[in-house]
C-alpha cells in the first residue's frame, strides 16, 4: 500500500514541495488528488530526505495544503499495443477520439535508453517523401533526422501533413507507420490535423499525439517523449518502418525555459536552460537503425524559427544535432510558391548514402549537384540584374537567371495533393537542363549525358 | 571500503552524508551501484556526479567509496577499440545489456581472456624505473605496443619472463615485491610525468592541401577548428584522423551524433593507411559519448582519451588526438556547475572554464618521455562549435587562447560548396615559422617562398574582390584581372580538396608544392604575355590550365602536370 501525504511545503509554478516523506525515488511518478477528488500527475524533480520537489503535468491550480500526494515508486510509463495505429491520443497518452482505452500490450518507460553506438546501423537506404525539394535536393534517408526550420506564418503543418500522406519506403514488404505529435498546437490546428488524417485514410497506419496550446507546459515536455516510446515500440518490436512528425519543436523548447525558470535554475543562452542540447539530443537521438533489426525510426521534427533567425538556440542547437536540415523561406512563400522549401541553406548530410543505382537513379547524385549549382548562380545573378538590368548580362547569364526561375516553378512548387516520385522529379530536372547546351552541364558525366539529355545543340 | 548514505537525489548530481571521501574518488551509489565521482565536499556533504542515469535512487540507499580517483586502464588491446566516456568497451556493453544502454553494469577497459606475445626486453637484475620499457607486444600488424614500467615505480627485476600473458597476468616482479603486468592503470584527471618537454618542429602532415600548405600544424602542437553546423567539422576532423601522419590516433566523439560514430566504426576498417598499408583501425581507438549519454561521462570522456594519448607518447609515439566537439565538453561542465549552484561566469559557464580548458590543452606536446630516449609526441585538434556561428562566444575564446593553430570554417564556403570550407583569411598558425626549416629540407628549398606567393594573390583577390562588386570586373585593369584568375585558380586547385574522391581525399606534400607552382607557373607566364601586349580575354582562351584540375584527381599527377606545364608553354609560345 503507498502511503498518502498531506504534507505540502510550499507550491510555486508548476512545483510542489513535499515535506517528511518516507525515502522517494528520483524520477518517480507522482499522482496528486485534490480535495475537489479531481486527479493530477506529477513527477519528482529533486529528492531529499527534507524535501521532495514535483513538478505537476497538469498544472497547480486548485493544489493547496490539503492535498493528497502518493508516490507510486515508479518512472512514467506508456502502455503500448499495436492497437495504437488509427488513433488520437492526448499528449500525456489518453484516447481523445471517443474511442474505448487501449488495452496495453506492455507499458514502457518513456525516457528511451541510448542506442549503444556499437550496436547502431548506418542509415543508407532511400525514404521518398513525394515531395521534389526533399527527395530530389536534400534527400531523406531511413533512420535519419531531418527538421524543417519554419517560420510563424509559413505552411509547415501543410507539409507536414502532405509527407504524412505520401511518405513510402521503397522495398518489398516493408511495413510502414507513422507517429504524429503535435505540441503546443492550437485547438483550430489540431482539428485541421485530425480531419485531415481521418479524411485522407492516412489515420489508418499512424498514432496521433495531440498537446494543445492550453494543455499544461509540463505535459508538453512528456509527448515527444510518449510518441517516441511508440515508434520505438511498433519499429523494434513489430519490424516497421516509422516517421516520427514532431511539431512544434519551439514550443517545446520555451515549457522547458518555463519549468528551469520555475525551479530557479541558471539560464544560459536567451533565458534558454543550459542543458537544452543534451535534452533535444535525447529527443532526436531516439532516430535510428539498429543492427539486426528490421525496423527504422526516422524523424522530421518541425520548429518555427523565432524571428526568422536561424541562430537563435532553438534551431542553432538542433541543426548541432540532426543530420542537416530542410530551410522554408517566407520570400518564396510571398511569392506563392509551395512548399517555399529554400534549397540553398538546406541540407541532408545522408543523402550521399540513400542514393544512386540501386536505390533511386543514377543520375540523382549529379543532376542535384548541376541543379544546385545553376539555381545558386541564378539567385546571385538576380541581385546584380536588379543593379545593371538583364541586357546587360551575357547569353549564360540570361539563361541561369530564366533557370532559377524556372526551377522554383516546376520543381520546387508543387500542388499538396501531388506525390511526385523520385523519377518524376529527376525527369524534371532533365527538362530543364535540356534547355543547356550539353558543355555547360559541369557536373554531369558524358555517359550520363548521352542517356538523359534531350536538348537540341 | 568506507560507507555512507545518500541524502539528496537531484539529476546527475547526488548528495552523500556520513562518507569519508577525498576529492575525485569514485565511488558506487545506490542498490544498483551507479558509478559516481566525488566533485565538493561541504562540510558533512559530499557531492557526486554519477555517469549513469539516476532515475529511482532514493535517499537512504547506500553510496560506496571505492578510495581511488577515476582512472583508465592502460595496456594491450586499446587499439582498435571502442569505448563509451568512461572506457567501457562498446561492444561488451552491447553483450551484457543489448542494443541500449542500461545502467549499473561494469565493464573493464581490456580484455581479460584475450593473451598477448609479450617478448622481454630487460633482463633479471636490471634496475628500473618508472616509464622504462620491460619489452614489448604487437598489439596489431605493424604497431609495436611498449610496456612499461608505471610512472612512480622503481627498483630491481627480479623474474621477467617472454611468454603468453593476458593483461592481469603476472609477468614480472620487483625486488620491493611489486608485480608486474602488461596493464597498469592511471587517473584521467592527472598528466602522466615526462623527462622533457621539447619545442615541437616537425609538422604534422594531414594530407589536406589547405592544413598542410597554409596552417600547418605541428607534432605535439593544438589546433581549433571552430564552425557552425553543417560547414564540415566532422568531416574535416575524420579526414584528419584517416590521413595524419601520426602512429597513433585517439578519436573522441564527446556529445555528436550516433550515426557519426557509426560512419566511423564502418568506415574505418575497409580504409588503408597510405604510409602503412594497413588497416587505419589499427592505429586508432575511438572514444564515443554520443549527446543523448550520460551527461558526466561526456564531461570525463576528454581526460579519458587525453590519457590514453599521453600512454602512447610515453611508448615513443606520435598520437594524434580529436576531440569532436569540446563545446558538448564545456557544456557538460556548465551543466554539473549549474547543479552545484556555482556562481556562473560568461554565459552561464563556469568561471573555472578557461583553466580547464588551457589544463587540457596542456597536456599537448613533444616531449622525451620518462624511460625512453625516442621522442613521443601529442597533438590535439579540438573541434569548437559556436552558438549561432558566433566566435566571440566564452568556449571559441578560451581555446583561441590557448591553441596555436585556429582553422576557421566559414558557413558561406561551405554554401558555395567550397570544402574543405576553411576561410584562408581568417585562419593562421603560428608554427609557419618553426616548421619552415622542415619544409625546406623534404619538399623544396622555395617551399616557403611558393607558399607565401600564393597566400598573397588570395589576400590580394580578396581587396579586389570589393572593386569588383562595386564596378564589375571587366573595368579592372588587365593585370588585376590576371590576379583573380590566378586566384580562382589557386582556390579551385589547392585549397579545395574532395575528401569524398578516392585520390584526391588524400594529396602527398609533392603533389600540394608542384599544385602551387604550375599555377605560379602560369602566372609568370601570363604577366609575361600582358607585358607583349597580349589581352586578357587571350590568356582566359588558353585551355592548358583548365586541365589543373584533373591532376587533382590522377594517381600519376606527376607525369600530368609536366604534360600540361609544356601544352601551357607552347601555347604561350603561340601567343607571343
């Protein structure tokens, strides 16, 4: 029997301070009754022999001395089953849908273990996502991270929700599931999520976590967390291949500022705890392959950059920790271009990996590279032509400047409903280059040339 | 051993009462006996980092001290290893507790089963002392593992046998009855005593055009390569660590990516040595403390591999050492510190963090070790990474300090796919000068000259570079025009460098000098030409110094660029 206290100190933000306990574990599990009966969790943060501090997921309004706090000698599980496919769930874990509870196949501690290095597969196979600016540019790979830096105002829940729908890993029999957690999203964004799943029939293979802008900030900081203790169960456990959607990683990062604010800790950078890195590490590190496994996690965190700023901790710290990163430009999207994917400052530093031959074509590797390279001269030559005017360039220079145009036209934008496949894209690319006289194409081989180019000398 | 009971239980840091413990003893904490070190004591308060996550411990459980400082194992078997901070084999790690890191389990350094060839070398009788070598083991192909008689020890052999031995075993013994083994341990957070330490002058050569030619950095010298995300430290620090020329190569992933270290788990035993041949596994030991470990195992991973290098320099080795990435180490501090509620000095980071920073550092260099006259050397390649890509920031700024040699990456080459993405205006070294006279001897006697001549037409561009942009480049005169074409030459040719191209990822020391000086070469070639009166748009036609590029990426360079040396000539000679 776990006894029950009544013995609150002192209660500040979103802690508690509990007085003459028996001996508590650190890190365990709180269940708080007020005396209205109405349940709360917590989880302790700092245990003493003179004092147990608990930080309360749901937030402590209506907590007074009167309170009942019982320590249930365990870390925070989330009971898992593959039952979980085709369902909404509460950031903290509970069915939202109307739909009965899910009967636990297992419950699992939330705060993943560290993958042994050693124990770890490199990612190398290709994950098409059927949008161009990914596959194509900055290619996903299973098993990698890949976070888009937004901004406030730009369409990133759309993309999201379009690499929900059409994501697909290529090989046979490979069962795929995707856990979606939203965090800190208003009410009107998770209904916008929750119609478009159930609409579009992609419900059926993904676990849907919602933490609303209103839910306590504490619980934000757990629903990454559950959703990704999901993943790693259906990935390692059932053998498929999921998509982790995170979204929206800022929000996260300022709960976190609020509880170290909370608990009087010293700020580091912009108020910003100081150990920030190590715990989106622990976030994002959770993505992966694993030797003799069948199943992969990948992840697409998304956060809005504050400000625009791509310095500001919260990117700055992810980018040191993921593998490269997908960069929306507000220009773009100014423009009506969607998805405003700025291919210049994104990057996936797997792709080399994830592509070629076998795995997507041959001649991905190099048309991205002579795209890449056209497109970055085609944006220089725009600011000069606002300076001396178009006549003034050469004959190249009109042509590159008519390609970057061009290519944020027809490969970068694209419909949200449109799956492009990779080879789609690649053809393309081939019909843009096509308008190049075959010697300008510096970055592709003669052979490959011969096989793809189709322009006229 | 002393006993005491735990009190306060907060994150990585516990506290203890009722123990009697000494600064940086390591002690066992909790039923699961986590392993911690004592970092404050306070009055009856003692205060510990545990490496391992403390998740359930409560107050009353009992701590354990083990009375000895934090130390490594020092022995056979460290090459081609693997460890997590703490020097817990990764691979035995995986067999004890699968494929995630679960607590509470020890695991030793060295194999205890495996059993090594140890051949004597000193006899019954001889008097020894610390750091002398007793013989030695082929620890693998080609690397000839000393051991040696542990620093602080001395007196008379009285049995050494050649035989067959694990690590534990005995081999030998003193005449003050102390017994001698192929390992001996050594606490991380202490240096290893030399007989001298010695001004460095040779260079080490990393095969990277950009290092070698322009910021060299010297055997037993520290170098920083601070830079943002994605402007290549990894990659550059792995090409230093596949193609230095050092024996030896200590590589700490101190708070990176897992798949990173992965790469290099994969990597390394299918890439050959150029100098050996052989495997480049053989000559390394990998340290890897990923950013989702245990925060205070990050903090110790440094001394761990800084220890092991120091082992290896006592032998007579060159060890090479990289840290990736001593800012997750500074934070790791930050974050103990915070929880010690120290007063925080600049951004929140301890005030001790430049001391600590300058100690690590300092354990750098050539010296002749204790008990051998060959000359060991140590040098470390600290990778920084500045928030936002701000080098003013406390970590960029301490190191700078302290490091002789600053290889600045640039966010904006790396854009323009310029890699290695070293900005050559900003970086320097200030080994030029001590290592010329080297230079001078194995590669040419103007190597110095060619050097500098380059670097002067890139600073030159870079003036020219700001006319440029406000009045076009055709508006240059012919001569300055010259200059940026020999410029992008040089930028294209020798400071670029493909580390994902089979030939070109490594370039010999002849083949970085005969680079510069067909371009130098060219350029005399060219002024000669203005100088008849030839144009500019002339000079760009000729296409032999197109085909510079191509050596980059020929085995023979050699035989290529004496090829286009006479195309260049004769078409100069048509030219006028």
């Amino acid at each position: 029997m776990l006894k029950e206290y009544k013995t609150i100190e002192k209660i500040a933000g979103p802690l508690i301070f509990v007085k003459n306990t028996e001996p508590i574990g650190y890190a365990d599990l709180v269940r708080i009754q007020l005396p209205s009966g109405e349940i709360k969790n917590g989880q302790v943060l700092d245990t003493s022999k003179d004092i147990v501090v608990v930080q309360v997921f749901e937030g402590t309004s209506g907590i007074d001395k009167e309170t009942k706090v019982k320590f249930l000698g365990e870390n925070i599980k989330l009971a898992v089953s593959k039952d979980m496919l085709g369902r909404i769930l509460s950031g903290a874990g509970k069915p939202i849908d109307g739909g009965p509870e899910i009967v636990p196949e297992k419950r699992v501690e939330i705060i993943g273990a560290a993958i042994n290095p050693f124990s770890r597969n490199s990612p190398s196979e290709f994950f098409q996502t059927g949008v161009s600016t990914v596959d194509a540019m900055n290619t996903l790979v299973r098993g990698q991270k890949l976070p888009i830096f937004s901004g406030s105002g730009l369409p990133h829940n759309e993309i999201a929700l379009q690499i929900a729908r059409q994501s697909k890993v290529v090989g046979e029999g490979a069962k795929f599931a995707i856990v979606f957690a939203g965090m800190g999203i208003t009410n009107e964004e998770a209904q916008y999520f929750m119609r478009d799943f159930e609409e579009t029939g992609a419900l059926e293979r993904a676990v849907v976590f919602l933490n609303l802008a209103d839910d306590p900030a504490v619980e934000r900081l757990i629903t990454p967390r559950m959703a990704l203790t999901a993943a790693e169960y259906l990935a390692y456990e059932h053998d498929m291949h999921v998509l982790v959607i995170l979204t929206d990683l800022t929000n996260y990062c300022e709960s976190l500022r609020e509880i170290g604010a909370a608990r009087e800790e010293v700020p580091g950078r912009r108020g910003y705890p100081g150990y920030m890195y190590t715990d989106l590490a622990s976030i994002y590190e959770r993505a992966g392959m694993i030797k003799g496994r069948k199943g992969s996690i990948t992840q697409v965190p998304i956060l809005t950059m504050i400000g625009d700023d791509i310095t500001h901790p919260i990117p700055d710290l992810t980018g040191y920790i993921t593998e490269g990163q997908i960069v929306l430009s507000r220009e773009l999207h100014r423009r009506g271009v969607y998805p405003p994917v700025d291919v210049l400052p994104s990057l996936s530093r797997l792709m080399n990996s994830g592509i070629g031959g076998k795995k997507t074509r041959d001649d991905h590797k190099q048309v991205s590279d002579q795209l890449y390279a056209f497109y970055a001269e085609g944006r220089d030559l725009r600011g000069l032509v606002a300076i001396v005017g178009e006549e003034a360039l050469s004959e190249r220079d009109r042509r590159l400047l008519h390609f970057a145009a061009e290519f944020e036209d027809n490969v970068v934008r694209q419909s949200n409903r449109e799956d492009r496949s990779i080879q789609q894209t690649l053809d393309i690319g081939w019909k843009l280059l096509a308008k190049f006289p075959k010697r300008e194409l510096s970055r592709i081989s003669p052979e490959l040339k011969e096989k793809y180019w189709k322009g006229t000398e | 051993m002393e006993k005491g009971i735990l009190y306060r239980i907060a994150g990585p840091v516990v506290v203890a009462k009722n123990l009697k413990a000494k600064m940086y003893d390591v002690v066992r904490v909790g039923k699961e006996k986590l392993m911690g070190e004592v970092i404050q004591i306070d009055g009856d308060k003692v205060i510990i980092q545990v490496y391992e996550d403390t998740s359930g411990i409560k107050p009353d459980e009992e701590v354990i001290n083990t009375g000895k400082p934090l130390s490594v194992e020092l022995g056979p078997g460290l090459l081609t290893s693997i460890y997590d901070g703490i020097q817990r084999p990764l691979p035995v790690l995986q067999e004890l507790m699968g494929d995630f890191i679960k607590r509470g389990i020890d695991a030793p350094g060295l194999d205890r089963k495996k059993k090594w060839d140890f051949k004597a070398t000193k006899k019954k009788g001889e008097k020894v002392k610390g750091g002398d070598i007793l013989g030695e083991v082929e620890e693998t192909e080609g690397v000839m593992h000393k051991i040696l008689v542990p620093p602080n020890i001395e007196g008379k052999i009285t049995a050494l046998e050649s035989g067959k031995y694990t690590v534990d075993d005995t081999i030998g013994e003193l005449d003050n009855g102390t017994k001698i083994q192929l390992m001996h341990s050594w606490p991380v957070r202490k240096s290893r005593p030399v007989k001298q330490k010695l001004p460095p002058i040779t260079p080490l050569i990393t095969g990277q055009r950009v290092f070698d030619a322009f910021f060299p950095l010297a055997k037993g010298g520290v170098a920083a390569i601070p830079g943002p995300f994605g402007a290549g430290k990894t990659v550059s620090q792995q090409q230093l660590a596949k193609w230095s020329d050092a024996d030896i190569i200590v590589y700490i992933g101190c708070g990176e990516r897992g798949n990173e270290m992965t790469e290099v788990l994969t990597e390394f035993p299918h890439l050959t040595d150029p100098r050996s041949g052989r495997p480049l596994m053989n000559r390394t030991t990998l340290i890897a403390n990923t950013s989702n470990m245990p925060v205070a195992a990050r903090e110790v991973s440094i001394y761990t591999g800084i220890t092991i290098a120091e082992y290896y320099r006592d032998q007579g080795f060159s060890v090479a050492l990289m840290a990736d990435s001593t800012s997750r180490w500074a934070e790791a501090m930050r974050e103990i510190s915070s929880r010690l509620e120290e007063m925080p000095g600049e951004e929140g980071y301890p005030a001790y963090l430049s001391t600590r920073l300058a100690e690590f550092y300092e354990r750098a260099g050539r010296v002749i070790p204790l008990g051998t006259d060959k000359e060991g050397s140590i040098s470390v390649i600290g990778a920084v990474s500045p928030p936002g890509g701000d080098f003013s920031e406390p970590v960029t700024q301490s190191t700078l300090r302290v490091t002789k040699t600053f290889w600045a990456l640039d966010a904006k080459l790396a854009q323009r796919r310029h890699f290695p993405s070293i900005n050559w205006l900003t970086s320097y070294s200030l080994y030029l000068n001590q290592l010329s006279p080297w230079f001078k001897e194995s590669v040419s006697a103007d190597w110095t000259e060619t050097v500098a001549h380059c670097m002067k037409i890139l600073q030159e561009e870079d003036k020219l570079l700001e006319i440029v942009q406000l009045v076009g480049s055709d508006s240059l005169p012919e001569k300055e025009q010259l200059t940026l074409e020999v410029a992008r030459l040089i930028r294209e040719n020798v400071l670029q460098q493909n580390a994902f191209h089979d030939i070109d990822t490594f370039s010999p020391l002849p083949k970085t000098y005969r680079l510069m000086k067909i371009i130098l070469h060219f350029s005399s070639l060219a002024q000669g030409s203005l100088g008849r009166g030839m144009r500019m748009k002339q000079i760009i036609a000729t296409k032999a110094k197109d085909r510079i590029a191509n050596a980059k990426f020929e085995k023979d360079y050699d035989k290529l660029l004496t090829d286009i040396e006479h195309e260049m000539q004769e078409e100069f000679n048509k030219l006028g």
